[in-house]
C-alpha cells in the first residue's frame, strides 16, 4: 500500500532529522528533557522552577501562557504576560522556552517568546494552525491527539512539513481508551512505530498519559526504556497549588532522582542501538 | 458531584431548546433531516442534489465548502466558490444551508453564506473557534469529537452559550473504538444521555459513523428510533465519483426510501414518549 | 483476502439460517423477543416476570441459575433449584427458557432444562465450551465479547458449527469504550455487518449495553430499527429488589409499551428491505 | 469507596507476596524472566530453545502444549506429548515450566507437568477455572483480559486466593483500544497501578502486547524501567518457521542483548526505590 504520506516518511529522507532548540538536539540519539509547570502562574513560580528543573538537568523550560480548557469557566492562562515571565526565565537561567499555541490569532506573539512551539493534542487536526506552524522558523512539538492513528499523526506533521518547517517533533501524550486507573494510557508502542516510518524525532509526556504523579515516574523510566528522543515533564514547586494539573506534577525533589535514573536507562539504551 | 457545565444544563433549563433552521426546528419533537454532499463539487451537482434531497422531504442541505483533511494531499473544497455555489441552491430550492468552518479567519465568510454553522468532530475542542461561534448569530452544529465525552462534548457547547449563542445542535457521528468493521462506532446511548443531561437538541449523523453506505442506512433507522433531534446524511447524485466520502453517500434513491422510514419510525416512536 | 472462518460465511451458504425455539424462529425476517429477570430468585418471581412478558408477546424467557460474576462474593445465582423454576415457568406458560451455561461441568445438567442455551461474553473465547455446544442438540445464543472483533464473533460460532451444531444465534451486547455516560457502547453497525458476512441470525441484548434503564428503551427500539433479528431484554417485577442487574431491569409496564414500540418499528424496516 | 476486593488488596496485606518458581521469586524486588515459545512444537524445539534462553539468564521456561486460538481450523497445541516435552525441558536444563491450562478437564494433567500454571487472557473471567486454580498448589499466572478493568483482574485473582491458593503472579499483555501500528497497546500504568492497589507481583507480557518483534524489545526495557516484578517473552529458534506467533518471537542472539540491557535497567529502577 502506497503510505499517504511523504515528506515525514522514512523513504523520503533516511537519516533521522535533528532539532535543535538551545543546546538540546532531539533526534540525535541525545535525552533532552523539557520541564516546567503546566501553566505560567507567576514570575517567582517560574523563576523557581526553572532553577530547579535546570539544576536538575533540564535543557528546556515549558509553562503554558495560553491554556486549552475542557471548562469556559476554568483558569485560561495569563497570555502575554506569562509570555513576558517565560522570556524572563529565559533571560535569567538561559534556558530555552517551548509554550503553547492556540490559534492562529495568538501565532505571532507566540512565536516572539517561544523558542519552540507546542501545539496541543486537541489541535493536532486545526489544519490551518498547522499551515501556520509551516510557516514559523520556530520548531515545532506536535502532540499526538488523543485518538489519532500513528498516520493521522504523521498527515498532520506533513501540513506543517509540506510549508517548509522541516523541524517537528512528534510527542506522545496518552491515548484515550476503556481504562480507568489512569488519565490516559501511554502507547508505548508509537516510539518504535514512528522511528520505523519517520524521520522525525518523538518524546513521550508521561505526565498527561498518567495524570497521577505517581505513575509519571514510572512512565517516564519507560520513556527513556523505550528509546525515545526526549521527555516532556511537568514539574510544580508546589503541586498542591498549582492552578492546573497539580495532581500530576512532580515536585522538585523527584524530578531529580527522575533525571539521574532517566539518563541512566538512555545511557544502557543507547549503547548497542 | 457538581455538574462542570451550567447553561446547557437541563438544571439551568428545564425546557428543550428549540432551534430554528429555515423551516426547520431541532428540539421541538419533529426530524428533520440535513442532507446533501460531503464537499460542494459543481453548481450542477449541489443543485442536483439539493433537488433530489428537498422532493424528498429534506429541510436542509449541507455541502462543504471548506473541508478539513487528514491529508494535505486530498481536495480542501471549493472554498468561497463553494459558498457561492451553495447560495444558489437556497435561492433555486429555498433550502437553508449547513457548511462547516474551519477556523476563525474565514468565520465570517461562512458566517455570510450559512445558515447554520457547522463545527467539526476535530475542532470540538478549538476554543478559539467555539468563542467566535459564540459571538455569531447564527446557529450552530456541533459535532462531537471521535474521543470526547458527554462531558466534554457538553463543556464546548458551554463555551458558545456563554458569549451568548443560544442555538447550539449536537451532533453525535460515532466515536473510535477497537472495531474494525465501520469507520467508526455510533454511540447509541449518547442520544438519551444529552436528553437527560441538556436541553439542547441532539441529532446524528450516521454517514460518518459508518462510513459504509449499506451500513449507513441502517443507522439512520436506528437514529430515528433512539428520538433523535434530526439526523444529517451524506447523499451524493455519483457517489462513485465523489471527490471524498463517496462510500458513505447514499443514492438518491436510497435516500427516498430512508426518509420514508426514518419517518415512518418517528412518528411511532414520537407517539406516547 | 481469504476469510478465517467457513461455516458461518454467507459464501459456505446463501439463504440465511432459521434458528427454531418453541414457536419463535431467529433468522426469518420475524422478531422475536426474549425477555425475564437477570437472574432466576425464587419461583414466584419468575412465574411473575414469564407471565407478564408473555402477555406482552414475549416468545421466550430468559433467567440466570448460574450468574457469572466479577465478585466472588456476589450472589452465583440458585443453581439446580434456579433450573427447577424455570421448568415450572415453561409448564405453567409454555414459553420456552433461555439460560446461561458457564462451564463444561454443569453442561449435561443446563442442557437438560434449557430450551436455548447461552454462552456469555466472558465465555465468547471458551473453546472448550463452544465446542461442548456443538455437540449439544440444543440451539445456543453466543453473546459478542466485550472486545470481540467482528471475525473473532464469527470464528467462535465457527467453532460450534464445525462441531455438528449449526443452531447458534449471535448476539451483540455492546462493547467496552472510553464512554462513561453507559455501560457498554452497543455496536449498531455489527448487525448489518453480521448480516453481510453471515448466514447466522444475530439479536441485540440492549440491557446490558446501555446498563441504564432509559436508555435500555432507546436501543430496544434502535434494534428493531437495526433489523435485528429479535432483541434480549431484562425485565424485573421488582427491580429495586433484584439481586442482579436491578439498574437495567425494565418494569412490567414499561415492557409493554417497549414491545408495541419494537413490533410497530420491526414492521416498518421488514416492509421494503 | 469500598474496595471490592479484600484478600488481593494492600488493606488486607501490607508486605509483598513473594510467588516461588523454582530458583525465581516474583515480587521480591528481583526481575526473573520467562521465556520461550508460543507453542510447544517438537522435543529437539524446546530443548534447543531452553537451553538459549537459560544461558542467556531466564528463570523459568514457557510453552504452550494446549493452545487457545481464535480458529478451529489453526494448530491447538500438542496436547500431552507437549507437557512430556516440556517435562524433559526440566529435566535437562532444570528450569521450571511456565505452561497454559485451557479448562478444568485438563486441568489435573497440565498441573501434573507445570511448575507454575498460566490462565490466559480469554479465560480470565472462567469463574470455574479461576475456582480450580484456587485449589491447586501450583502457582498461577493470571494474565489480564483484553479489556479488563484493573478491578476486574484483581476480582479475578480474589477466586483464587478466596479458594486458598496465594501464589498468584498477575501479568499485563496489552490491551485492546483502537491503535493499529501493534497488535494491542501495552497499558504501562497498570503496573505502578497495581502494585498500589495489590500486594500480588505483576509482570509483563511485551511479545502479546506489541506483536511485532521489533517493538518487543523497546516494550520490554520500558517493562523493566516500569518496576515490573519480572516479564515473560517468546523467544522461537526459527521465528519464520513458527506454527503460532513467529511474527512476535525474538531471534535467540535478540533475547541476550535484550536481557542485558533489561537487567542492567532493572538494577537502576531498584536502586532507590
């Protein structure tokens, strides 16, 4: 069967394609780590996290200014001034930023502050976002929606391929299935499923597959097992109070026991692969 | 447990929400059918249809002017010709109009041509999207997303009612499930669920939800007979020649047929409930 | 691609089978209904519940001796003494009994009483058990497994067919999915698929997949809609006191209005197809 | 809520259950692995393949001498001459025997030959095997149903425990959801899911759960990065000769890298947990 892709496919391009955002490289046979809150809440909230999460070993810094919400009612994010507080976590610990966009209205802004832009798995089919996102030099964290297919995952990669952004990476954020003892469940089997037809490089968020911080961590060993390209993580200073999310971010302290296991694990993975 | 959602809640409002299309009203106990093809092709094939569909008791016609893809490959629809074209058939046949928007930016280019407004199962969570719909005052179908919940199909309609537009449809079209043998899975019990739950009007569309026209057929009997608001049916005047969906329209003949019984099937089904 | 299975295949035979059980016939284009308790608890209740849904047209009566049960500790249904009363209920009405068979062990002894013998979802992949069906003279209903493809359903049969027992009747009973406004998801399109690939007859249990009582009544009359060949339904005289499955029991009036409903509906789909 | 479970549940037993196979403990904080393959094919088969995988490090081996399978028509297993096979697989490498058991009537005879039994899938919900593996003394694998609930497996293990038989290993195998690029998607979260809920060991099952040899491995790792209490994997001397599931079986040269890096991965996850 002709594969309805083409530009993301293996058969157009063999080696894997790299992305750099900062000093990270995804695709490189590296394990850089993404880290943060799930929301931008203040400028002391992600000043503190991010000196932790890079302390820790993270190489990039995520936080949401603009946030998809199930609920019109629930807290959407601080916009452009938690794009403001991003630049200055950037601007003091160096770390390069990945934030999230919603829509084309926001792309421009967005795509000021960001260093890498994620769109969310809810978007993964906004077929003119995705042309946007061709559009931008930024790179892109494409995340898989939460029914798609593995080739519904590449299509959309390919809308943003085929404008001429050639630096996606693919993210693994849980499926929705019958399962009750998690939010999601992580399709392990897409990290080898992608390198096998793609090109493009895949990280794994256990943090929205589990939705239990408990099993983050487990699922977060298995992403490093599994040979993927990178983890997203979600990381709080005080879960508790996190305005979002808080049931599954790590607080500071096991996200650091989380990385030096990480890159343990990627290290006996990476030796023969 | 309090209910996440407040004014599509049967709480909020006891009464069913009755929305006006043309002649047409969804939620007041009668079904009238939407019919007409996947994407808008030619002048000469929507006015075909639109004759075909209307002499056989249909009290709307749908066509897409802009259809979203899976691929960026595939026929993305006429685009305003579209529309135009779509004008002419109100104008020749008097039947209002249903066409989906894609995305904020031509809102109000679709705005100026439909009827009702169509959201589709992929964009059910673009929130951008859902506020412009919000803000419009036209009605609006939307269509469940292929892994949503009740809750979360519910939660979107929210987020129209509360900038203000009232005259939200729901549109059951099958979820995703393991099954192999249709395109999707119709989820029967959705329709007395949002009855219970919501005061909107709940319709169903069976074309998507099988995917196989044999199969198609049956479903809209089923709709009829689960008290369905409506149901929305892809009839196509070639559907071999269909440029998408051409499985899953029904012939015109066919589509006499299933509107006699879907009829037929109502009127009992209306008669002591 | 060559089909699995043989015996069941509308290729291996053309004109569908008739299964017989006391007066009904599966499989002829009528639509008989079996209907009785979740579970057999005491004779007066099932002389009860037969009497009431004979009256109301049933053709055969269904009621549990042996219950399997996630739980242990859950009431495993009377056994014998459960068998016994429903030899009372066939002698006082002359309906014939439909009841589940859970083992190879008490086959002999649920032969004996039953006039339909039922194989349960959790027992769909029970070769043993199906091939001890297929020795059996007795007709069996095989319920559809909670995650059965379509050709797993077939292949099953195929196992009681291949055995010398070609009297087995489908039935499809919903399947697990991530929704949680219902039990299970009934899986309308499986019985237009049956139909296409099959000769066997294939009825739908719509209390066991909705799980709730209203919306038992919407997918009864979904069924019809379907052409089914005859529906399975739960009905209690006390369904706050059943000791099983009381939720998606319907009431002795609600069986009625549910019976002229379906057969009003039935008449309509059988007229043209 | 009420846990419907009580002997399985970590309220009735805080410490671990330690399950004895021969050398191997499952649930100690050790990683013994299970191996060999799908079905019990020849003497010099099994012997071969024994003493790979022994001296690659496995613990116990496995092979199917009564085979469940979805058709009549495919092979169902060597039977008896299988359990004799496997017998002389003891006798010559001393590793104790993993095997199936269909149903109670053979339950005697396998039990006779197994040094641990194995409950399959299908049968998870045989309430009448579960009651016979109660009252054995052999350890059990239960292995998870494809669309079980947690809850679901754990009742299933409470039938054993609740007739007197302890030693019960539970085992993940991938579930059925709606992805194609595997055969079923492993559910990672039930391990960590398990061990909160559960005193019992849970291992893994990567060769069922991904289908693919190649995606085996990645599974696997992520198995052992997970804290899994051991994994079972088929490993075939001639996959592409296999009479079942060669497509799934690793390559012997496979199984050794594989286990290195599985225990090396293991004795990281152990450190500090």
């Amino acid at each position: 069967m002709t594969k309805p892709y083409k530009l993301v496919g293996r058969e157009f391009q063999q080696e894997n394609t790299h992305v750099k955002v900062g000093d990270a490289v995804f695709g490189n046979g590296s394990f850089p780590v993404i880290a943060g809150p799930c929301a931008v809440e203040s400028e002391k909230q992600v000043l503190s996290i991010a000196n932790s999460v890079k302390n820790a070993g993270a190489k990039v810094f995520r936080g949401g200014a603009f946030k998809p919400r199930t609920s019109p009612y629930a807290f959407q994010g601080l916009g452009k001034k938690g794009l403001i507080f991003l630049a200055k976590v950037r601007e003091e610990t160096g770390l390069p930023i990945a934030t999230e966009v919603m829509d084309v209205e926001t792309f421009d802004l967005v795509e000021e502050y960001a260093d890498v832009i994620q769109i969310g798995s809810r978007n993964m089919q906004n077929f003119s976002l995705l042309k946007r996102a061709g559009n931008s030099d930024r790179p892109v964290i494409l995340k898989r929606g939460m029914s798609a297919t593995l080739s519904e995952l590449l299509m959309s990669a390919e809308y943003i391929l085929e404008q001429g952004n050639t630096n996606v990476i693919l993210c693994e954020r849980g499926i929705r299935t019958f399962v009750r003892h998690s939010r999601n469940t992580l399709d392990c089997s897409v990290v080898p499923a992608v390198k096998k037809e793609s090109h493009l490089p895949v990280i794994v968020d256990p943090s929205h597959a589990a939705g239990i911080r408990d099993q983050v961590i487990s699922l977060a060993y298995a992403s490093a097992a599994l040979g993927a390209d990178g983890v997203m993580i979600e990381v709080h200073n005080h879960p508790e109070e996190a305005r979002s999310d808080g049931a599954q971010s790590l607080y500071p302290d096991q996200f650091i026991t989380a990385m030096e296991k990480m890159m343990a694990i990627h290290a006996i993975i990476g030796k023969k692969q």
